[in-house]
C-alpha cells in the first residue's frame, strides 16, 4: 500500500450521496481505501 492519494470532499459526496454521473467513479476510489489497495486521505478542513 505504498500509494497515497488525497480523496476529494465532492468524491466523498458523490458516493455518500449517489450523485450521478460521478457516483460509480467515487465507489470504486473507495472501495479500493477499504481493501487497502491504496490510503485514501482527507482534508482537515473537509471534516
């Protein structure tokens, strides 16, 4: 798991929120946090 990458507040909102068209594309960043493929990262502030 060497690749960090920093998620998006609106990426997160896409997949909370099913907004479409970018709902599939957030879904699959996340999933790929959860299997631990890579380390999602989040703002501070977007908390």
């Amino acid at each position: 798991m060497g690749l960090r990458i920093l998620v998006d507040t609106n990426v997160l909102l896409d997949y909370l929120l099913c907004r479409s068209p970018y709902d599939r594309a957030a879904e699959q960043i996340v999933v790929a946090c959860k299997q631990r493929r890579v380390s999602g990262c989040i703002a501070a502030h977007s908390i």
